[in-house]
C-alpha cells in the first residue's frame, strides 16, 4: 500500500492561523516536504514538531519529486508545506501533486490561509467573478500576453508581487492594460496589515517615492467591459457581441448594482432577468 501526500497550508502571517488538523498531520507524517527548511523549522519548533524535514523547491523539484514520489509508493506518508499559504500557489507543489496523480498515489488538501483569496476579500472588489494570475513572467513577451489576459477579463484580477518590483509592475500595468482602481494589500494577518487604494498610476507613483515593504497582493477592478461604447452610440452593436457576463459587467463598471446590471442587459437582449442570471451560472461552469 503506498503512502498518502498531504497537501498542508499553513500561516501566511499569523501562526495563530494554522489550523489543528494541521498540526496533527505534521506531527504523524513520516517525512515533511518543505520549500524552504529554515522557514518551516521555525513553524515546527513554534508547535514542538520533530519530525524528519526535507527540500523539496523550484531548483530541486525533478529530482526530489520523483525521490518523494517513489516513498510514497513504499508506504510512507509525507506531509507537503510551503514557505506561506498553502502548497501548489505560485510555487512548485503542483508538480509533486501532478506526479501523484499519474503514479495513482493517495493526494488529500488540508485547507487553510491563502494571500490572494485573503487580498480580494479585504479589497472589497467584486467576489463573483475573478482570477489569480499569479506572479507576472519576467520574459517581456510572456508579461506583455500575460498583462492582455487580464486587460480582457471581465472580473477581478489578482497578482502577487515582491516589493522591489512593485512600482514597475504597477507602472507596467498601467500603461498595459489602463489606469484602473486597485487594491494594493501588504502583509496580510501580520502586525502591519493594510490596504491602500489608488488607480494604477497613482500607485505607480505613491511607490516609487516610499519604499515598498512586506509581502504584497495588487487587486485590480474589472476593466474589459467597460472600454466597449454604451448604448446610443454609433458602436451599440458591441454590446450584443460581449458574453453575458461581460455584458452585465460593462454596467456594473458604470455605478450600478449587480442586480441592476442584470436587468440593464437583459432589457439589451430582449430576455428576463432569471435568464440572464441562468446565462451567468453556465458560463461559470463552462
């Protein structure tokens, strides 16, 4: 019988947050899988956890996974960490899960804290339509495609970043894919905690003057629909081309309610409210 691979979160901040599941699996796993060992051993001498630690990151994932992989299929049982936050997140534990998966091993998530689902609900942005995009490419052509993604979603778009980059991310970002509002979220359930608003410029500007300090999450608020013309001009006919969720968001986009967009577009389209509602759902499950 082979082992099983226990996804685990952990903290993002707070050690307080770690959850008692947890703490049970890392203290009965066989072998604990770590991004970074220094990092994870203060987490384990915090809760006065003694078992075997090992690496397993985006410079040794090849060979170390295929290691890991083959105790598992011994029948040992490895709990999988990363630094913050839970494993597979802008970090290579998809690639052990993947492995997993193809050798038929026993793959189970512990939940937990996760930045950027943290970020967008301390933002106040829109929760029924977004994306994680992770952090961007540093290849110019992969971050140029990668800034177009999120120029033509129609929700909340949600990145991570490290400090000394976010200036020029959020310059970037703002001549790519225009000058929206955005939250910029720092050091989320940590002592400093905050969150700041501004348009993507302002932000650019705000710090490039003062130094950026902490983890960061950039919130970004839907923009795609609202760069189509509205109605009475002489491109009304853009309108019928959008998805129905692009549609509604293009009125959300100028002020108005959820359930006022919803009844503007389906006025647009000649249906009832309950159909275009119908119209959403599907093609969130699409």
């Amino acid at each position: 019988m082979s082992g099983t691979l226990y996804i685990c979160a952990t903290p993002i901040g707070n050690l307080e947050d770690i959850s008692l599941r947890v703490l049970k699996t890392l203290k009965e796993a066989d072998i604990i899988a770590a991004e970074d060992t220094r990092h994870t051993l203060k987490l384990l001498n915090r809760f006065e956890i003694k078992n075997e630690l090992t690496s397993y990151h985006e410079h040794n994932k090849h060979i170390k996974g295929a290691k890991l992989t083959e105790l598992l299929k011994q029948g040992k049982n490895i709990a999988l960490v990363t630094d913050a936050g839970m494993p597979g997140i802008s970090d290579p534990g998809c690639d052990i899960i993947s492995l997993c998966r193809a050798e038929n091993i026993p793959v189970t998530v512990i939940p937990g804290a996760t930045a950027f689902t943290s970020a967008l609900v301390l933002s106040g942005m829109d929760t029924s339509c977004f994306a994680f995009f992770g952090f961007l490419p540093t290849a110019n052509q992969k971050k140029i495609k990668t800034a177009e993604k999120i120029k033509n979603f129609p929700g909340t778009a949600i990145l991570y970043e490290a400090p000394h980059h976010l200036a020029a991310t959020l310059k970037f970002l703002a001549e790519t894919i225009g000058n929206r509002k955005a939250a910029i979220v720092r050091e989320i359930t940590k002592i400093h905690e905050e969150v700041k608003f501004f348009n993507l410029s302002d932000a650019a500007a705000y710090y490039g003057e003062n130094a950026a300090k902490g983890e960061f999450v950039i919130v970004i608020e839907a923009g795609n629909a609202a760069e189509i013309p509205p109605q009475g001009t002489e491109n009304e006919s853009k309108l019928s081309e959008l998805s129905v969720t692009e549609h509604v968001a293009f009125y959300e986009n100028k002020g108005n309610t959820k359930k006022d967009a919803m009844k503007l577009a389906a006025k647009d389209r000649g249906v009832s409210k309950s159909e275009i509602y119908g119209e959403i759902l599907k093609e969130r499950n699409t």
